[in-house]
C-alpha cells in the first residue's frame, strides 16, 4: 500500500516535470526577472529533490513485499524519467545562476561608472 501511495504521488509529479522540462527557459530582459526566473528554477530543482525521496521511500517499500519484481521494474523506468528531469534543472540551474550573477557584475559595473 506505501508503495502504490508513494508512486500514485510521484507519477503526476513526474508527468508535470517532463513537460515542464521540454518548455525551456524564459528570456529574463533585467536582474529582476532573472532572479524571478532563478526562484522558479530553484523550485523547480527543488521539488526535483523532494520527489526523489517519495520515489526512493515507495522502493524501499517495495522490498518489503514478498514479490516486488514488477514495481523493481516500475522503479527503474521512473527512475530514468526522473533522471532526464534532473539533467534539465541541473543544466537550468548552472544557466540560471551564471545568468544572475553575469547580471549583477553588469548592473554593479554601471553603478560604478555612473558614479
């Protein structure tokens, strides 16, 4: 029962992030919606995390069944979904945070010349 809970919660979640992750970064126009964009990716990366855990919880749930092969299998496919996720957010997040600090820099380097 932990097991289909844990992975009834996980599916949706994973369904959305696939999505999500085809949809691309936006194109922030000042430091303030690039730190915008950085919160979401944050969060983004985040709930990443999170719903690594539930699925790592339903597994361990999962070898506690008597026969668990099928939801072994069912793990390894999720696990591989999830894993193509992750790739994006992390990549989104190298981006995201080279972007905003590049941003700073600049808007600190104008502040300076215009002093």
């Amino acid at each position: 029962a932990e097991y289909k809970t844990g992975i009834k919660e996980f599916n949706p979640w994973l369904s959305n992030a696939e999505k999500a992750s085809t949809e691309g970064l936006s194109k922030p126009t000042n430091l303030a919606e690039a730190e915008a964009l950085y919160a979401k990716i944050s969060g983004f990366d985040n709930n990443c995390l999170a719903h690594l855990k539930l699925l790592n919880a339903a597994n361990d749930a999962a070898q506690k069944m008597t026969t668990h092969k099928e939801a072994d299998d069912e793990v390894v496919a999720l696990k591989a979904r999830y894993d193509k996720v992750k790739a994006v957010s992390d990549d989104w997040m190298k981006k995201v945070d080279t972007l905003v600090k590049e941003w700073k820099l600049l808007d600190n380097t104008v502040t300076e010349l215009n002093a």
